[in-house]
C-alpha cells in the first residue's frame, strides 16, 4: 500500500483518525448505543461542533456534529436516507480538517442557538424515527432533553445532518432509552 493510500484510509472527509460506522433502525443503533447514550443523562453539554467552511461562510452539514460533554464526546453522522453513525470520541476538534481546496476548521460558535445551550444539564436522550409518508421513512434522529425545557436534535436531512430546536415533528416516534 502507498503513502496516499494509507493516508487516504485514516480519514473521511479530511477528519484524522474518524470512520464513520453507519447503522440503520432503531433497534440496532439502540442496542448499540443505548447504554452511552442514557449515560449523558445528567452531563452537562459543553460544546457543539460543526465543520464551517470559511470560503462560503456556512456549516457544512455533510461533516459529523461533535457534542462535548463533560468526560465524553459524542459524534453524529448522518448518510443517504436512513444510515446514522453514532461513534464516541474519535475526532480531534483542535485537528485541522485537510479536505482539498476547501476552508473548513471546527466551530463551537458557528449558531447562536447551540451556544445557548452550552452548560445545560442533559435530562434525557432519545431516538427519534421517522414515520412519514416519503422516502425517509425509518430515519432516526439523536435527540438531547436539556434543562429548562430546551432540546437539540440531530437529524437526517435527507443526506446530511440537519439541527433542531424545537418538539419533534408528530411525524417522529419517539424511543425512549432504557425502558
């Protein structure tokens, strides 16, 4: 194997030492993850990460969410219409991401409304499925109850992350962890 082709293994789009591990269904990310996933429950949230691409001053919603908690990281990618991969401590946000010919760096003040929630407590995690009539059908989204009545929900956008702040859609069937 070549250097570049080494190199090429280690990364996603530019991100060193992260590979996405895509699942589909609630039951299999569930009995994957649910256990880290009620051990937020009680954590504060400390930081949000988005990949923000300088050159077009916007979030690159392609490039996994990153959620800092106090003592554990958290990292949400979405793909094609119903894969998610949930994967926990694996991306160095003080890393440069080397995606060719791009301006992207890691932000935790790229929205206003994710550095609002910074400091809240995490009172309950839950996994969001998509029960509409369309092709996202069977979708899950990561949804995070804050303090305060507040939530952030990671989603599918069809292809990409997509952020929430509000109840889910009636369109969601909310799974509850652990019971």
């Amino acid at each position: 194997m070549d250097a570049d082709h080494s190199r090429a293994a280690a990364t996603y789009l530019g991100i060193e030492h992260y590979e996405p591990e895509f699942q589909q269904g609630v039951g299999t990310v569930a009995t994957a993850h649910g256990p880290q996933l009620l051990d937020l429950v009680g954590r504060a949230l400390v930081h949000v990460w988005l990949c923000w691409d300088d050159d077009s001053a916007e979030w690159v919603a392609d490039v996994p969410v990153v959620l800092q908690f106090e003592g554990v990281q958290l990292e949400i990618q979405h793909n094609k219409f119903d894969e998610l991969s949930l994967t926990w401590g694996r991306i160095d946000v003080a890393r440069p991401i080397d995606f060719p010919d791009s301006g992207w760096r890691w932000r935790s003040d790229a929205d206003e409304k994710l550095t609002a929630l910074q400091g809240l407590l995490v009172v309950d995690v839950e996994l969001l499925e998509w029960c509409g009539p369309d092709i996202a059908n069977g979708s899950l989204a990561v949804s995070l109850v804050l303090d305060g009545g507040n939530r952030l929900t990671i989603y599918n956008a069809l292809d990409e992350n997509g952020l929430s702040f509000d109840t889910p859609l009636a369109e969601y069937r909310t799974h509850r962890l652990g019971d």
